[in-house]
C-alpha cells in the first residue's frame, strides 16, 4: 500500500501527471471537435485559444500541435524521470482526483469571501456579468489543461529557473516567480478579442487564484494544479447554471 509520504512525492512526478491529464485532453480535445462545429474557436477557453492565435501568425494552423505539443512535453519530463517512476499508479491516481477535488472547493471558497473582504477595505468590485454556463463545461475542462501548461509548467518553470540561475534564494526565488506568473495569469483574462471586461475582483481574484495554483504546481505537481484548476470551474459553471 502506498505511505503518504509515498504518495505525496509521487504526485510530483512526471508520470502519474500525464496519466492523469490524459483524458482530461482527449475530453476536451473531443468535445471541441464534437461541440464546436465550423467555429471549434468558441470553444477554445483563453490560453488555447492564444496558443493557435499566435501559431497562426507564423503560419502553423494544425489543430492537432498544441495538444501533440503538451504531451510531448510530459511524455519527454516522464522519460527523463523514469528511472524513479513510481508504483501503485491506481492508488496515485485515485487520490489526485480526491485532492483535486479539495483543492477546487478550498479556492471556491476563497472566491466567496473574497468580495466582502473587498468591500469591508473600501475597493470598489464592479463585478462583471457572468457568461452563461450552458456549453461552457468544455471551455473550462481545457482552461485548466491550458493555462496550467502555460502559466505554470513554461512560465512558472522558466522564470524560477532563470532566476536560479542568478543565484536568487531558493524561497525568494519561488515567491517571485509564482508572483509574475500569477500577475500575468490575471491580466491575460482581459487582454484581446476574448478578454473580460476588467473588474476589481476578477482581476485580483485571478490574482489570488494564479498564486494559489503556483503553489499547487511546486509543491503538489503540475497533474493536481490541472485537476483542481479544472474541478474548480466545473464547480463555478455548475453553481452559475443552478
């Protein structure tokens, strides 16, 4: 039987990651194609749809890249690390999705207390309309594969490792680079033809909400920060359409 200690390293590595982001790519990968239509691009939540925006730019058009890319990626991590590969992956598996779960509901209730806490300080919500929830359970399946990949596993990665590279304290190191990637997590949202209209508490609880995955990310795994990004806005979407 797996220990906790066990487990809680084996979250961390690269195999149990892709095991368990796997289907959550092919589900959305599937209802994009089966949902979508001639217009899959209504579909695609915000990081994807950045992702082929930018690919188109340079001529690349293939619907199938980003997806071959990111598996590609953890396949590579997973080959890297596969001298300590570990066992019991059922085990593994079964409690990222309960973690994953705990998690979702930890932010959902930082999300709840966050605008009377906004208010009591005098910060001014303006909270935007909240787009309808019907259809939009793929959007938010693929906004916590996507954005994960983006802003935490290149991002989050690639600055905590230039800033190591500076010899930065291995504390301030991280906080700085879960800080900018969570900084540029939030503005991203209303930034482009698919931005939201800006509002405190969305910009300050994707915020919030950008940290809070940076550390799930590092000290929990990139496969758990997907679960519980994704379970979260399932959480959200099926309390707006109630």
């Amino acid at each position: 039987m797996t220990s906790h200690i066990s487990y809680v390293r084996s979250t961390r590595h690269p195999w149990p990651s892709l095991l368990f982001v796997l289907p959550l790519l092919i589900a959305y990968e599937a209802g994009v194609a089966v949902l979508g239509g001639p217009h899959p691009e209504h579909l695609r939540n915000g990081a994807d749809n950045w992702l082929r925006v930018g690919l188109m730019r340079v001529g690349i058009s293939w619907v199938w890249l980003p997806p071959a890319v990111l598996l590609a990626l953890l396949s590579l991590w997973t080959w890297r690390r596969r001298n300590d590969r570990p066992n019991e992956v059922l085990t593994v598996l079964s409690g990222m999705i309960l973690e994953s779960v705990s998690l979702a509901i930890g932010l959902w209730g930082i999300s709840r207390a966050l605008g009377p806490l906004l208010e009591q300080v005098g910060i001014e919500l303006s909270v935007a309309s909240a787009e309808p929830a019907v259809g939009r359970v793929i959007t938010y399946l693929g906004a916590g594969i996507y954005e994960e990949a983006l802003f935490r596993l290149v991002l989050f990665t690639c600055l905590l490792r230039v800033l190591r590279l500076m010899d930065v304290n291995g504390f301030l190191a991280v906080a700085l680079s879960a800080s900018a990637s969570a900084l540029l997590f939030s503005a991203a949202h209303h930034i482009g033809p698919y931005g939201q209209p800006y509002s405190n508490y969305l910009f300050l609880f994707r915020l919030i909400a950008g940290l809070y995955f940076a550390i799930l990310f590092q000290t929990r795994g990139f496969g758990i920060a997907v679960g519980a990004h994704a379970c979260y806005n399932l959480i959200v979407s099926i309390g707006a359409s109630s």
